[in-house]
C-alpha cells in the first residue's frame, strides 16, 4: 500500500489500472473480514472523517459514515439546511471550520461540478493537510460508486479474484441518461481502464454522439492517459442493437432535477423504448442470466420494472449496496491511515477486528 500516490480522490480519470487492482483488492478484504456484531477495525483510530452533503443522498452519505466507523475513525456530519450557510456563510469557511475542528477526511457532494476539486486548490493553497473526497459533483463525477460499481461486477464475473482483469473483453451497457449522470462518467473511466467495452444507449437527447470519444481527453492539468488501453466506447439508440452480446447492463436514473428542458415525450413512452424488462433482457442472448445494475434511487417503472428490480436472478441492486461500505473503507484507508500503518500493508495490527461496539 505504500505506493497509494492520491491525497485527494476527486475523480477515476486520473486512475491507473494499479490503482483499481489496489482499491478492488483492499475493498474485497474488507467485505470478508468478520465485522459484524458492532466489531471494529482499528486502522483509524484517531482519525476524524466529515461528511459534507451540500445535496440530498440516501446511500452515500450512510455507507461513508458507516465505512468510516467500522475502521473506528471519529464522524462528524454536516447538514446545510441547521447550518451557518442560512446566515451567509460561505462554503469555503463553512469547511474550514470543520478543517479548524481536526478534519482528516472532507468528503463533499454538492450539486455543482467542480467544487470538490475547488476545495482541493484552496486548501493546498492554505497549506491545509486534509484530504477531499469527491461524493459527486454535478453532472461531473461519482467516484465511490464507479468503484462500487467495479466491484459488484468484478465479483460476479469471478468472485475467486474480482480484481480488474475479470472486466477486460466484457460488454457492458450503460441504458438512459448518460447526459446527467456523473456515475455513468465516472463507469466509463473505471470500466474502459479495466478493458471493458461499454455501450451507451439512450436517446440522442440524453445520450449525444460524442460521448464516443469521451475518454480521449485528458480531464484539466492532467498531461496523459495513466492507462495505456482502454476499452473502446459504443453509442446505439435501442436496446434492440445495444443489449445483443451484453455480460451485463447498467440503467441509469432519470435525473429529472438536472434537465433544463423537456428532452422526452413522456416517462410511458421512454419505458416503452428504454426501460428494462425480463422480456428486453432476453435481447442480451447466452443461458446464464444477465445481471442488472443501477445506482439508485431507483423510479420503478420506469428505468426497469419493479419485477426485474426484485428479481434476485438478475438484479445486483442490493449487491451494489452493500459493496458500497467495504469500497468506501478501502477509500478511507487509503486517503486517512497514517503513512506508517499504510507502509505496514494492512499488517494485523491495524486490521485485526477489536471487539469494541460503535
Ligand atoms: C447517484 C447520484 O447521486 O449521483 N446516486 C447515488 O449516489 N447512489 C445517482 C442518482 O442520483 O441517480
């Protein structure tokens, strides 16, 4: 663990194939190591983890705050509308105060692109140590669960060693609104690093051609591709030519918040041409049954039907969840445990369960 070059994780972009393996690897110790009954790793002890939601989330914020608990860091945890930003407080001192209260992590979601990587710039600026974790921005990134993400199908296609290899040569589809989803940006980087082709399908309102080349271009003040291969990216408006071939697929919410304008006729008729179904998921050919991903929340009926979601043959929605936590440990770890404890590579010490209760 001692080579982890990342203080900061605001997006997978910047992430080499080494950097997956390192996190997918650590992620799958932690989702078999015995930590249930309230029992505790100790690797950050000491450590105090805040978590800074400027935007409503359900599953990210608890599964951070859980992850941090169960690696015994201190939580704290910041909500905007019982706090100082009413008075006019600006975003960069409502964080600073938290800095100011011993901060090691800051892991922030906000609903515009580019604040997490802003806090970044003015801390370095300050000399600040903390370490900014991206829990989505905009339109722009998600890394946590493209990691999440990662995992969930690493673990279904080799469950012996759900590592980066068992992506590469897979067809994953990626159905709805790519346009407004910073977790279909941060699957294409995670998923093209790991070797695996994606296909986009999604009307051209919501899925636009030139998302083909989106992985082409480095993200800002990043020189080149820290991955040498990627998987190629497929643009198809049906699911009649996007699923045939499909190892899995992956459908996205509606992000009815963020469109500015109407960009579908109506929600019947995009279930109709888009939505997932045990009927539709037939397209994707092969015996076996093919899983289905989505990030939640999930509208039922519209992105899949509610019988596909509760479908434990199929759907690894749950799955998703629950390597949501081992992920955002591992993340965690990387970014908070002493360079002594990461230099003692997950040594006994700092990963042997204590019996000690949340
Ligand atoms: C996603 C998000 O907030 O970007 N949800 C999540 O974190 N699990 C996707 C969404 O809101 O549709």
């Amino acid at each position: 663990m001692s080579g982890w070059p990342h203080h900061h994780l605001i997006d997978l972009a910047r992430f080499s194939r080494e950097d997956f393996a390192t996190v997918l690897g650590l992620a799958q110790r932690f989702r078999t190591l015995p930590v249930s009954g309230g029992r505790k790793l100790p690797a950050l002890q000491g450590r105090l983890v805040t978590t800074l939601f400027f935007e409503p989330s359900t599953r990210t914020r608890s599964s951070f705050e859980l992850a941090a608990r169960r690696l015994s860091a201190d939580v704290q945890s910041f909500t905007p509308s019982s706090s100082s930003l009413s008075k006019g407080e600006t975003l960069l001192d409502t964080v600073l105060t938290y800095v100011a209260m011993g901060a090691d992590v800051l892991v922030v979601r906000h609903r515009c692109t580019g604040v997490p990587a802003r806090l970044v710039h003015h801390l370095r600026t300050l000399g600040i140590r903390a370490s900014v974790l991206n829990g989505g921005d905009g339109l722009h990134s998600h890394p946590s669960q493209g990691l999440l993400d990662l995992l969930t199908l690493a673990r279904h296609f080799n469950p012996g060693d759900p590592g980066p290899r068992a992506l590469e040569g897979r067809r994953i589809a990626l159905v709805g609104d790519v346009l407004h989803s910073r977790v279909a940006r941060s699957n294409l980087w995670a998923l093209t690093a790991c070797g695996a082709d994606v296909v986009l399908c999604g009307p051209p309102t919501l899925v636009p051609d030139l998302f083909r080349r989106f992985v082409e271009a480095p993200p800002p003040g990043q020189q080149e591709d820290p991955v040498a291969r990627r998987g190629r990216i497929e643009v198809c408006r049906t699911l009649e030519e996007a699923l045939p071939g499909a190892d899995a697929v992956m459908t996205l919410r509606l992000q009815k918040e963020r469109m500015r304008q109407h960009l579908l006729s109506s929600l019947e008729s995009y279930h109709r041409c888009f939505g997932l179904t045990h009927a539709r998921l037939r397209l994707c050919g092969g015996s076996a049954p093919v899983p289905v991903l989505h990030p939640g929340p999930v509208n039922r009926g519209v992105e899949m039907s509610g019988a596909l979601l509760s479908d434990p043959e199929h759907s690894l929605v749950d799955e998703q969840v629950l390597n949501g936590v081992p992920v955002r440990m591992a993340l965690l770890y990387l970014l908070a445990a002493s360079e002594v404890a990461q230099g003692a590579a997950l040594d006994q010490s700092s990963l042997n369960p204590s019996s000690s209760r949340p």
